[in-house]
C-alpha cells in the first residue's frame, strides 16, 4: 500500500474505557424516602411543626418536669386569680392552676389520639392491604364493609357509643368509640395503593421466584404502599384530638380526667370574668392540631414528586 492511501489511526488505550463509553452514575443515593428527607429539611415549616409536635410528647410523657402544682388542688380562696409566681397563668373558678391542668391534659388528649390512630391503622391497613390484592369475592366482601362504616360519620357514631357506655368513660373506650368508625377512610387509601403497586416487575419477580401472595404483600407491596398510609395517620392523629375534645366539650368525653376539651367546657361559664381560663387550653388545643396537620400535609408534599417539581 502506497503511503498516498495510508490512514493515521491514533492509539486506543482499551483498558479505560472513553467518556461516551463510561456510564455515569449518581454519586448520592435515591429513594422515595431520602428524596422527601431532602425536601423536607429545606422547608422552615417542618422544624416549627417538628418542635411543637416533640414539645406536646415531652410535655406529656413527663409533665412533672414543667410544673411542680397539684392539677386536683382547688382552692376557692384564689377563684379566678391573676398569674403569681409558680403560676404563669392564673387560676379557674375553683382556684385550679390553669397551667398545672393544661400540662396534665397533654398526657390524656395525646394518649387518646395515639390510642386512635393505632386501632384505625390496626383495622384499615389490613382491610385494605387484603381487598386490593387479592380482588375479587375478598374485594367486594371487604369493600362493602367498608362503604358501611364510611357512610356513618365517625363523630356521630362515636356520641352514640359514650352516650351509652357512660359508666365506662376512660380513653381507650373514647378511642375505640372514635377509631373503630373511622378506620374506612384509611382502607380505601390503602387499598388504592396496593392496586396501583400490585402489578409491578418485582411483584410479579417475587411470585416468580416462589414466594407466596401473602408474603409478597407483607414484604413488598405493603411497605412500598406506605407512603401515603402515613400521611393519613399523621393528619388523623390531629381529628382524634379534636374529636376527644369536643365530646368532652359536650359533656359525653372523659369525665374525671384532665383533658383540654373538660378545660374548654368549664371555663365557659367563666368566659366574661376570666376569658383567660378558657384562651390558654384552647390555645394549646390549637397548636397541638396545627402542629400534625401541618407537619402531616408536609409529609404528604415530600413524598409526591409533582408537587417537588412545583416548588
């Protein structure tokens, strides 16, 4: 071959591979939950929800440690009395330490609204982790049972169920008279999800490789369904505090305990001589719910990756 044809090719180093050839891949890892985590700890709204949620918990897991009074101590001789050192805000009608029975009346509304949250997650999740994936006879069975206990509002079925059991008034009857109505809603949620990640590859890998329906919906489709389960039960979690504190209110709730809805409720007939006796409860009832709404309704914006696109 004359040198007029020759070509120049250039040296390949073929042990490293080129910029085309080499596949880049992300350095940080990615997944549904660090992408919300990410998310979520730019936005200044979660640390307040954040902080005012553990600050509720602290309060009521340990309310010795905010207030050395007596919250059953009532001394007619201080009745409606201003703020005095040891107690910021001031006294009820019967002398009680308004601020000794709001710090006690954290423990009874936080521990009515996990009780709820817990037997509505108990019954919901199942119900609809089991009528989404095995559809159906089983679909249509629990779906019916669910239609039912969703047409009753969870409220008024609760009134009833106090009004009758009025010698068994305690928290775990309150909750159950509230969770066990409103666990339906939860069921359609989980059920929604389990239908949309029900046919997936590695739900059909997993049956493949000879796992069983029911493994594969305890270990794969139920915990990727989570995500939205969640949410609801963080925002449910506010409803049942609210729901503890308006039957109290109305005089069908916990009787005998210190509850922020039986503060509510007596310092009415105060209102005009001592609105301050019924602001502060409300005011800590208000927070409390905001505090799981918001911090709920974060969650739920963190994990939908439209609504981070938006922003």
């Amino acid at each position: 071959m004359s040198d007029r044809n020759a070509h120049y090719v250039a040296p390949v180093d073929e042990t490293q591979p080129g910029d085309v050839d080499q596949v880049k891949l992300a350095k940080r890892k990615s997944n549904m939950w660090i992408d919300a985590w990410r998310d979520l700890r730019k936005r200044p709204l979660f640390y307040v929800a954040l902080v005012l949620s553990f600050s509720v918990l602290i309060l009521a897991l340990f309310p010795e440690w905010f207030t050395n009074a007596d919250p059953s101590y009532g001394d007619l001789s201080r009745s409606n009395g201003a703020a005095t050192e040891g107690h910021p805000l001031g006294f009820t009608k019967l002398g009680y330490d308004v601020w000794a029975r709001i710090v006690y009346g954290a423990k009874t509304s936080l521990t009515v609204g996990l009780l709820v949250v817990a037997i509505t997650a108990a019954i919901g999740i199942p119900m609809g982790a089991i009528a989404g994936y095995y559809g159906g006879r089983v679909d249509s069975i629990l779906s019916r049972i669910g239609d039912v206990f969703f047409s009753i509002p969870y409220f008024l079925a609760a009134v009833v169920v106090m009004s009758v059991m009025s010698d068994w008034r305690n928290p775990l009857t309150i909750s159950f008279a509230i969770g066990g109505f409103a666990w339906a809603s939860l069921a359609r949620i989980v059920r929604a999800e389990v239908l949309r990640n029900k046919n997936l590859e590695y739900v059909m890998a997993s049956e493949a490789v000879g796992r069983s329906r029911g493994s594969t919906l305890l270990r794969h489709v139920l915990p990727n369904s989570m995500g939205p389960v969640i949410v609801a039960l963080t925002l449910s979690l506010g409803g049942a505090i609210t729901a503890e504190a308006t039957l109290s209110l109305l005089g069908i709730g916990l009787n005998g305990y210190f509850s922020w809805g039986n503060e509510i409720a007596q310092a009415q007939q105060t209102l005009r001589t001592n609105p301050s006796a019924l602001f502060w409860p409300s005011l800590a009832l208000t927070l409390t719910v905001l505090a799981f709404t918001f911090l709920g309704e974060l969650i739920r914006d963190a994990l939908d990756p439209k609504a981070r696109a938006r922003r």
